[in-house]
C-alpha cells in the first residue's frame, strides 16, 4: 500500500513571500490614497480586464453573481422571458436569472459537461430571450453552434464566465462571443480577490451605461435614481489585489494545464477523464473525472488524504428552490450528476500529489 499523504482541495493561503509582499504593497497603497469607493485601482482593473477579453467596456461589480443579474437586466431581461441555460452549473446561474423575473429553462449537457446545442435548440419558444451558456470548469462552450441557434431565433446570448477567465477558443476569449460577458473573481476562481468581485463586459454603450448605474442602486449622476437596483460595487481593495494578481494569471493557467496533462496521462483508461479539444485553452478550474460508483471512490479517496468536492450534488433544476415547476429536458446531465468527481488540481498541487492521487484512483478500481 501507498505511503498515506493528505492532499488538499484547495489551499487559498498566500504562501510565497514575493507575491504575499506585492500583494500587501497594492493594499497599503489603496489605504494611504484612501479612495477606497470606486478608487481608481477599479477604473484601471477595468481598463485592463476589457483589453485582455478584447472588449469595449468592463463594469466591475462586487461578485459573480451579481456579474450575472446585472448583465441579464442590462440587455432588459425580465418577467415574461426565458431564458435558457445548461442544468449543470452553480446554482448563482439559475437564481440570477430568476432574480430578474424571468424563467430559466434547462438544457441538457454533453459529454464535456457544457450545454449541448441540440438540446438548446428544442427548448426556443416564443417567449425564449436569450441563451446563458455556462463555461464550465473553464472550457469554452461549443459557441459556434450556440451563436448559430442566437441569430436563428433573434436571442441575445450572455456568457457565464465564471470559471473561464482567459479561456479561448480558436483564440477567442471567453466573455467576448455575447452580447455581455460575466466574470467571477471570487477567492476560489482560478483567477482570484482575496474576497468577493466580478465583472460585467460589453461592446455596447448603451449596455455599459446600464450596468453603471445598476451597481450603484441603479442612479446616474450619483443622486438621480432611474430605476430599482442595489449596490454591487467592486471594492478598491479587491481591484487593487486583482490588478496585482493578473501579473500571475499565466503562470497559473499554465500550471493548471500542466497538471492536467499529468493525470491525464495516470488516469488514461482508467476513469472517463475531461479532454481539451484542438483550438481549444481550457483554464481547469476544476479537474472533473466521471467516475462510476463515484461516492465510493470519494469514500475510498478520503480514507486515503485525498480531498475530493462534487460539482454539484444537485443540477440546478432538482434544487428545492427551483424544481417545482423547473422547466427543461436533461437526460444526460441526470445521469452525469452521480458520476462528477473534482480531484484537487490547482496549480499548487506537485507532482508527487498527482501521481499519489491517481495512484489511489488506480487502486479503487484495481487496475
Ligand atoms: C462562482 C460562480 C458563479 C458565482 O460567482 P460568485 O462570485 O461566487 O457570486 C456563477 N456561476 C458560476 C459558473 C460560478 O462558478
């Protein structure tokens, strides 16, 4: 038997020196300027995010989520439409457009657990809006076809990019094929605040403009409210860390790459196990296996230090808040729900803890 190790999911502590100093440098710099309302760190993140998604404008907003419903309210979603989306992804997906009035309607996924156009194709009705693909675990949904299908039937589309940052696909960014694109910088995302933040991008004026005012209780000119909105500002001090923090965003990006190729190559036929297609840069927020009798080999990895997460337990549309009345057809995503295992595969882990990983995988199924 393998020498026992405990490998850990996540580890968010801020280990190295230089970084942890530069890090605290961008924050000590915010405290003595003390703009720390929409301070100009926020302004220059911006600046920097909607250059890098090749966009026109970036709004910075206080987290995904709200990322979410203000980018569905500033193209005008609300009571009355549908909205379609994948059934697998966090839950912050459906409630965002739930929050705005609208329905969500759930599309089954494939194989790589993003939305499957056919399915999106069978769900349009006349009351469709807008398609809302997820990128789940930080790979491009098949939005060829997905834009295809939009200009078919006249729908908007808004990308939850959420686990995406700098994903692409044949060289086009994530956040940058609809018409509003929407990031989460929460702690846990591969490209991380020290807290909560997200981020809206658009190339339309008219759309920035909304979401300006929707993240400040919907006001223009700071005083003058033209319509119900709360606030869901970014913080300076989180702008500040994310300027500072996009420095490394590569070198993680491609550390996490590198760690897939190394339990792609020691779980290769043992376990279905995620591909990146050609063209396409996949981020690999998470490393998702599907796994047969997977709450077994969650069990037996656990007994082993392997600390392992389900992305998610519930599809979004057999969440108690949603499932009465959850419109949507999703055969393949009930039965993938039962099999997704996250292993640990940031860009901390080393070698010898994915070779210790895979190994126990190997040993569950006896190969
Ligand atoms: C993290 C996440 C969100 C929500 O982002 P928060 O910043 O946590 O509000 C939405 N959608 C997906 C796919 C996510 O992974």
């Amino acid at each position: 038997m393998l020498e026992r190790r405990h490998v850990r999911f996540l580890a968010l502590e801020i280990d190295d020196e230089a970084r942890l100093r530069r890090l605290l440098s961008a924050v000590e710099r915010v405290l003595r300027h003390g703009r720390l309302v929409l301070g100009p760190e926020v302004q220059e993140f911006e600046r920097c995010i909607a250059e890098r998604c090749r966009r026109k404008y970036a709004v910075g907003v206080s987290s995904g989520s709200a990322a979410l419903l203000l980018g569905l309210r500033s193209v005008g979603i609300g009571p009355g439409d549908e909205v379609i989306t994948t059934s697998l992804s966090w839950i912050a997906t459906a409630n965002a457009i739930a929050t705005t009035g609208a329905t969500p309607v759930f599309a089954d996924v494939g194989d790589d657990l993003n939305i499957d156009p056919a399915s999106v194709r069978q769900l349009v009705t006349r009351r469709t809006k807008a398609i809302l693909p997820v990128h789940w675990t930080g790979k491009v949904c098949r939005m060829t076809a997905l834009t295809e299908i939009a200009e078919q039937h006249g729908l908007m589309v808004i990308e939850d990019a959420a686990q995406a940052f700098d994903a692409s696909h044949h060289g086009r960014k994530a956040g940058s094929f609809g018409v509003v694109g929407c990031f989460s910088m929460n702690a846990m995302k591969v490209f991380a605040a020290c807290g909560d933040a997200g981020m809206v991008v658009t190339d339309r004026e008219d759309v920035y403009r909304r979401v300006l005012a929707l993240r400040y209780n919907g006001t223009v000119n700071r005083e003058e409210c033209i319509e119900i909105s709360l606030n869901e500002r970014l913080d300076t001090l989180q702008a500040a860390i994310l300027l500072q923090r996009l420095n490394d965003v590569e070198a993680i990006i491609a550390q996490r790459r590198e760690v897939a190729g190394w339990y792609g190559e020691a779980l290769k036929g043992v376990v279905e196990i995620p591909q990146e297609a050609p063209g396409e840069r996949d981020t690999w927020y998470t490393y998702t296996i599907r796994a047969p009798r997977r709450d077994e080999l969650k069990a037996f990895l656990e007994s082993r230090g392997v600390e392992t997460r389900i992305h998610h337990p519930f599809l979004m549309p057999e969440q108690p808040a949603h499932r009465e009345g959850a419109r949507g057809k999703f055969p393949n995503a009930q039965r993938l729900v039962g099999q997704v295992l996250c292993l640990p595969g940031t860009e901390k882990i080393r070698r010898e803890e994915v070779d210790y990983v895979a190994a126990c995988v190997r040993e569950f199924y006896g190969r």
